[in-house]
C-alpha cells in the first residue's frame, strides 16, 4: 500500500526566509505528484503538479522536485512571507487497477512564517 | 461553473441521522472523486465516478454510506445512520477525464465541514 510521508509535520520561520518542505512515498509507480495548500477549515489549493516524465515545475517562489527512483519529492518556498503560512500538502496519483487514479496524501506540514 | 462547489459548507446533525452532502463538478469534467479529511490528516479516498456510474467504491467505509451521480454532473454522497466517527471535513474533485492513461489534473471543492453531535 502506497504511503506518503510528509517531514517536518510543523516548521516556523522568520519572514524573508527561505525554506524546503519534504514528501516521500513508498511506491515508486505513480503517476504525477501534486502540491496543495490548505488554510484552516478550508479546502485544498493546487499548487504545483509534476507529471511522472518531469523532474520539477515552477511557479512564482515555489519550485518542486520529484525522484520517482527515490522516492521524494520537495517543494522550495523562496522569501517566505506571513501570507505562505498555511498547510502544504503533497499527493501522489496512484493507478488503482480500475481505471481511476486515487490521490494518496501526506499528512501536510504545518508552516508558520512569522512577521 | 468557474469551479466545483460544494453544499452545505457546513453541516451539523444529530448521532443516527441520515444527511446529503451535494458535490458540482467544474462543466465537462466526467470524472469526480470524494475525499474524506479527519482533523490533523489528509485526505482519503472514497468513490470515484466515471460519468454516471461508480468506477471505484474501494475506499467507501462501510455500507452506510453511498453516492450517486445520475446524469454525470452532480453528486451527492448520502450517510445513513450517521455516527460521531463519521465528523471530518468532505472533499469532492473532479478531473476531465480519469481514465487509465492520463492522471489529469483534480481540482477541489471547498469541502463540506460534517460534524456529527
């Protein structure tokens, strides 16, 4: 069964800083990876997603990884700012056999950027 | 629509009662999965629907719990018997098209916040 570990679970920072947050996954036969983000009580945000032939994608001050014979993916947060603070969730797209493609998630870093 | 929405946002209901939670997918998409997030997790899988049928029921918990998607658009997933176990944030996601081959991409709904008394 496929896991997505995302490490650290909660990381604070300074503003101005800039910061790597990790997802690995236990099966590496997925497809594409994605990156949320989830402010409280709310839903999920898509961020960035890898496709299985990319190494990375960028947007704006986010960058993200992926080594699919690794395991891992990151996601680069550059000049963190107070409005970055939120949850960040990775999920890797996984073929159930019957032909759909079920999202298995992380369980997200908790990211604080303080003013 | 410009995006899939979600009705309720909110919805609070006693232990044993039956509630429906409304999901409408962004216009063309065939494909639409829900999610269920429990406090501190995330997400997990539920049903997946390709068009009007339920091409993956795999990760619905029990028989408690059902969803249809009659003419292809919108969904609602239906609770009977609702327990306080079954309080966790509902996530609907569609995608345009799901099937084996291409993963595309699932835009989220808000979610509907369950909360069972």
């Amino acid at each position: 069964k496929q896991e997505v570990t995302q490490i650290p679970a909660a990381l604070s920072v300074p503003e101005g800083e800039n910061l790597v947050l990790n997802c690995s996954f236990t099966d590496s036969a997925i497809y594409n990876l994605q990156w949320f983000r989830q402010d409280p009580g709310k839903g999920l945000t898509s961020l960035l997603l890898i496709q299985s032939s990319q190494r990375e994608q960028t947007s704006g001050r986010l960058n993200a990884s992926l080594d699919k014979s690794s395991g891992r993916s990151t996601l680069y947060i550059a000049a963190s700012q107070p409005g970055d603070s939120a949850t960040y969730l990775c999920a890797v797209y996984l073929s159930t056999g019957a032909g759909s493609y079920q999202l298995t998630f992380g369980k997200g870093t908790k990211l604080s950027v303080i003013p | 629509g410009a995006g899939v929405s979600q009705t309720p946002s909110n919805k609070v209901t006693e232990k044993g009662k039956y509630v429906e939670l409304r999901c409408d997918p962004i216009s063309g998409h065939t494909a639409l999965y829900w999610y269920r997030q429990s406090l501190g997790q995330g997400p997990e899988f539920l049903i997946y629907f390709q068009g009007t049928g339920a091409a993956d029921d795999s990760g619905l918990p029990n028989d408690r719990f059902f969803a249809v998607r009659p003419e292809g658009s919108v969904s609602t997933l239906k609770i009977q018997r609702t327990e306080r176990g079954d309080s966790a944030m509902y996530l609907c996601a569609s995608s345009q098209r799901g099937y084996r081959g291409a993963a595309d991409t699932q835009y989220f709904g808000p979610g509907t916040r369950l909360t069972v008394l």
